[in-house]
C-alpha cells in the first residue's frame, strides 16, 4: 500500500513538466501571434495616416490657388501687381499656412505657389503651380486661370437697344428722343430695371415701369430686331433681353432655334423682384418685337411664349474695364504703334501693313527697334497724303500686333498736335466740292515697302478721277456730303470733324493684330484670314451678287492658323458704303461691301455694329463674322422691308476659346479670374524651405 503510495508524486511531477512545456509552447505562439497581427496592425495604420496627409497636402494645394484668386479679385479692375510680388504675397517666397486654421503650427499644413504670367496680358492667361505640405505629404496641382470675355462668345451684348450716339437718331421731338434723354432713358439701363420714366415724347402714353422700348428703339425695330436673316452659331450672351422679330402677336417670325443654333441663348433678365426689376419669368426672358413697334407702347412684353420650351437662360452680366482703352494705348505706346486722326489701314497676306494717316507726325514707340512710319506718314503737299508700306521686318520681332489710332491732340505740347487745326482739314483739292475735303487724296497707283514690293493705292476707286479722296474726294463734314457715318458726334472744340481718330480698314491678313479706336472704325472691304482658301471668300475683282444663305466653310479659318484681328472702337464699328448722294460717287461701294467675311474679334466700347446709308434698298447678301461679335448695343444692318442691307450670319472662332484671342483683347475684361482646367503634377524638386518646427 505504501509503495503503491510511494509511485504517485513521481508520475504527478512528470505529468506537470509536459503541461508547463505545453503551456510555454503556446504563450510563446499566442505572442508571435499578437506580434504578427500588431505588425499588420501598424502597417495599415500607417499608410492610411499617410493617405490622410495626402488629402491634406492636396487641399492645402487647391487653397494655395484660391489664396491667389482672392488676392486678384480684391485688386480695383483687375491690377495685379501686389499679387504678382513676392514683397507683398508671401506664398510666392515661401510656405503659407492655409487660413482660418485654428492651429496652423500643430497640423503644419501649408501651400507654396509660383506663377506663369508670360501670357496673362496677351491672351488672359496665368498658370499657376500650387504644392501643398502636410505631415512630411507634398502634392502639386498646375492650374490655368482666365476671365470670362466677350469673345468667349459668338456674340455678346451689354444693352440690347439702339446706341444714343447712332447717327441720323435721337433727333428730338416731336418724333424722337434726344440724345440727351437716350442715354438717360436708354443708354445705361436695361429692359428689366424698374422705376417710371418719362411717357415716349407726347401726352397720353402709359408711363412704363422699365425701359421705355418704343422710345429706346421706335421705327428702328422692324430692322433692329432679330430674325429670318439672322443666324448665331456659339454661345449667345446679352446682359439685356434679346428682342425678336414678330409678325402677329409674340409669334417670331421664324422658331428661334433656327436662329440660335447651338442652343438657347444666355441672357441677364432676372426674376422680378418688387422695387428692383421687373424681370423676366424662366419660360419667357425675350420681347416680342411686334408689341413695341411704332404703333404705341404696350405693357407687357413678355407675355407668350410662342415656342414652348424655348427661353434663355440666366447667366451673370459680363462687365467690361471702364479703362480699358487707355490700357490698350499705354500697350501700343510700349511696344506697338499709335497713329493719329483719320487713319487708312490696308492689310496684306506677307505681314505689310500699308498705312495712310496724314496727321501722324510721331507714330513710333518707345521700343527703337520698331518702325511705324514717323513723319514720313505726314503729308508733304497740301493735296496728298503718302501711304507707307510697313513691312513684317520695320515692325520688327519686339511689336506687340497693337495699332491704336487717337484724336488730334489738342495739347499743343503733344508731339501729334497741330497749331491749328489738322492738315487733313486743310483746303487739299480748291476745286471740289465744299470748302474742306475730307480727310485726305489718294494719287499713287501703288506704294512701294522696303521689302520692294508694290501694294494697290487706289483700289475701290473709280478711275474716272485725278484725285481720289478717301472716303471718297470731294467728301467734306458740311451739307450732304461726310466723311464718316457719325459726322455730327466728330465736331470738337474748334469746329472740326476730321480731327478724330478713325480708322478704315480693310485686307487679307497674316499675324496677330489689334486695332483700336479713339473714334469709330469703318469697314471698307473684307477683313479676312490669309489662310481662308480663295474659293472660300469673295472675289473682289467682280461685283459678287448678294448671297444669303449659308456656304459650308464659307469664310472659315483652319483651326491650324495662327492669325487673328481684334477691333476695339470706341464708338461705332461700320461697313463704309457710301452713296452718291453722300458725294462718294467714286468710291466701288458695291464691289466693296457685298458678300461681306470678317475673320475678327470686336469689342466695341460705347457704340454697336452697323451700316452707313443702311435705309437704302440695296441688297447686301450675308455679312460673315467668323470670329466674335461683343458690343455694347445693338444697331441695324438691314432696311425693315425685303432683302435691303445685311443679313448677319456669326460663327465663333473656337480658337479663342483655347486662349488664342488678338493681342491683349483680354485686358477689356472686368471680370474676375477663374480656373479654366486643373491637373495634378509630379512635385517640383526645387521648393522653398520648410520653416523650423
């Protein structure tokens, strides 16, 4: 019993020793175990703690390129120097904490940027380049910013109503307005602004509570609203209301679709508020024109509409620089060229321009290297005045493409100013008509340039006369027969018209150009894409006959040129077409004006788009814009009854929209800047120092 008693603790203890090893065995796997798992544990903590500062970094990039955006939006008309210096901008020398976080230093979450301005000016475009920082994370973002201009439409209008200073309008009672009561009660007020005006002119008339539209447009509207003949293919904008022509109650004249190709368009009319606008309701933003014709005043405009499921949409005004103008000629004044008074501007396929403008005794820039003409410009004899041939090589590789043509000074300290009055208002041909002809005689058959090639003088003149004046000889500020279709806004102080800066341009062009204005700018002939292909445009050596509907290409460039032509009038943009009874009977007006193509940009200033003479019957065909139509009102073309003046056909130029408008067209622009496309790149190796924790 005892030994039986002796042998159990032996076997208990051996029993125990497997167990402990047991247990030993599986501590130590349940820690390898927990090892293992923490190790995988830690590994997903971390790269999901790394995508986090990632996504932070990423923001802090984005909030480097809304730092730069509110800097640029708080600059008065869109002045960039405090933005652009690295004195007064931070972000530009070096790393930004992104504001309105509470603790910058304890996230360290900060933005850098540098900025790409080569082409802000000349295209109205800025590259910005914005690295975020989070946590030892950097992410860089490349963004391009642009403003919303005109030309980034097909056509854009601030005020769709008749200019107070359109010529042979606002007369005065007891038909019409005043010029004086246009601009007040037309000129800077939209359709939709509330508050009474004055009735239209004669008691009895309801006093409106918004643009008096029979007093702003009255018998101009049968031809001054938009229909048959009228055809936009691109984006449309109006800042107003677009009016369209009617033939029975709000009924169009034809579907709008059939106008506005591409869509509704966009207009500014918002919805009625009491006391701010009267506004326009979502289905119907558009006037009918027959409800405001000649016959009276009526209330509701809107009321309709005829085309269900048609109306334009809402879109924000575009505002235009108030000093834009004066910005273009401090451009033309560094690297460009300014001629002065009435200036004849012929474009050529090589690059030439050939200039006429007799009054320009100091035309060159302050960059020496380029060439526009000096005094040689000015005219040597009473009578004539001496065309230059301006060639690619006297413009020189430094010209900026700007041609600004200003008023004759009247500061006698100016180098442009004349003692009296400007040699082109002098007495240059005793035996025409008038006492004054204007503005200056053509007499040479061709100009040579330096290059050695001759240039057409006379062509679009008859050649039945010695001396050929242009407009035409003989044409003269007084009586029936003028120089410009605004004669009666051109007199200035001293009793002069022919001091004012127009322009008459016409030709074939090649590069990168931008004609502005201090007065109007008439269109003599096409205004067209060198690289347009002949059969695309019309022949000038024959009178084309009037075509009106629309040719598959016709006056289109390819999407591979490089060439564009901005015009920048301040007052009115004009096709020259001058009647006899205007005393212009030398001047082809038919050959000249039929069929017309402009491959160009405008932004007209102050004035609108229209036809000299343009209440005679002749048929015009379809004026062609392939390019952009921007102007701050609307004025006709056409004659109300038939197929008398233009039909307006406007293509947008897509080429613009690629950031390729004529030079520093952008600069017209008030509006702010704003990201056109945004993608992310690898981190530049070169960044400025991180501060010190």
């Amino acid at each position: 019993m005892s030994a039986m008693t002796g042998m159990l603790p032996t076997g208990r203890r051996q029993d125990d020793g497997a167990a402990m090893v047991m247990v030993l065995v599986f501590g130590v796997g349940l820690l390898l175990l927990s090892l293992v798992m923490s190790t995988a544990v830690t590994r997903m903590i971390r790269p999901s703690d790394d995508a986090e500062m990632s996504f932070r970094a990423w923001t802090a990039a984005e909030a480097g390129i809304d730092d730069f955006r509110a800097r640029v939006a708080a600059a008065r008309n869109g002045d960039l120097s405090l933005s652009l210096s690295a004195d007064s901008n931070p972000a530009l020398a070096g790393w930004v904490p992104i504001p309105g976080v509470e603790d910058p230093a304890a996230t360290d979450i900060r933005f850098t940027y540098s900025l790409d301005t080569s082409r802000m000016s000349s295209a109205g475009r800025i590259i910005i380049t914005s690295t975020g920082y989070a946590g030892g994370q950097y992410r860089t973002v490349r963004a391009e910013l642009a403003k919303r201009t005109m030309f980034d439409y097909a056509y854009a209008s601030a005020y769709e109503t008749v200019a107070p200073l359109y010529p042979d309008y606002y007369t005065g009672p007891p038909q019409q307005y005043t010029r004086a009561q246009a601009q007040a009660y037309c000129g800077d007020r939209y359709w939709y602004r509330t508050g009474p005006i004055p009735p239209y002119l004669t008691s009895g008339w309801p006093v409106p509570n918004h643009r008096d539209s029979t007093g702003c447009v009255g018998d101009l509207i049968a031809n001054w609203a938009l229909g048959g003949n009228d055809k936009f293919i691109g984006r449309v904008h109006t800042n107003d209301v677009f009016t369209l022509a009617t033939t029975s109650v709000n009924v169009p004249i034809v579907n709008p679709s059939t106008i506005f190709t591409d869509g509704a368009p966009t207009t500014s009319c918002p919805p009625s508020q009491a006391g701010v606008s009267v506004g326009c309701p979502d289905d119907h933003r558009w006037i009918a024109g027959n409800v405001i014709d000649g016959s009276g005043y009526v209330a509701d405009e809107t009321q309709g509409p005829a085309y269900p499921g048609w109306s334009p949409a809402y879109d924000a005004p575009i505002e235009i620089r108030t000093d834009g103008r004066e910005t273009m000629k401090d451009r033309a004044e560094e690297a460009g060229c300014v001629f002065t008074g009435p200036t004849r501007l012929r474009f050529y396929p090589d690059g030439t321009l050939v200039v006429t403008s007799p009054d320009s005794r100091s035309a060159n820039p302050t960059t020496a290297t380029i060439d526009c003409g000096g005094t040689s410009l000015v005219a040597s004899d009473p009578r004539v005045a001496r065309p230059r041939a301006l060639t690619v090589s006297d413009l020189g590789p430094d010209f900026n493409g700007i041609i600004y043509v200003q008023d004759v000074p009247e500061d006698a300290a100016d180098p442009n100013a004349w003692s009296t009055t400007a040699p082109s208002c002098r007495d240059k041909n005793p035996a025409a008509s008038g006492s004054q002809p204007f503005p200056y005689v053509v007499t040479a058959s061709s100009v040579t340039g330096s290059n050695g090639v001759a240039y057409a003088d006379n062509n679009g003149f008859s050649q039945t006369q010695t001396l050929y004046g242009f407009p035409s000889e003989g044409t003269n500020y007084t009586g029936n027969k003028r120089e410009a279709f605004s004669t009666d806004l051109d007199l200035d102080s001293t009793g002069q018209s022919c001091r004012r800066g127009t322009a008459y341009v016409e030709g074939v062009y090649s590069g990168r150009w931008t004609v502005v204005t201090e007065g109007d700018t008439a269109i003599t002939s096409d205004i067209v894409d060198a690289d347009v292909p002949a059969s695309l445009r019309p022949s000038r050596l024959t009178s084309p006959s009037p075509v009106r509907s629309p040719v598959t290409g016709w006056g289109t460039p390819p999407a591979t040129s490089t060439s564009v032509m901005g015009l920048v009038p301040d007052r009115l943009l004009y096709v020259y077409g001058c009647s006899s009874e205007k005393g212009c009977g030398a001047w082809d007006r038919a050959r000249m004006a039929t069929n017309l193509v402009l491959n160009v940009a405008t932004v007209v200033v102050d004035g609108c788009l229209t036809v000299m003479d343009s209440t005679l019957t002749t048929d015009y065909g379809r004026m062609t814009v392939v390019g952009s139509l921007g102007q701050k009102y609307r004025c006709p073309i056409a004659k109300p009854s038939g197929n008398s003046g233009f039909g307006l056909y406007v293509e947008y130029d897509s080429r613009f929209a690629r950031g390729e408008p004529p030079p520093y067209m952008a600069e017209l622009s008030q509006e702010p800047w704003r990201v056109q496309s945004l993608q992310e790149i690898r981190t530049p190796t070169s960044l400025p120092e991180l501060p010190a924790d």
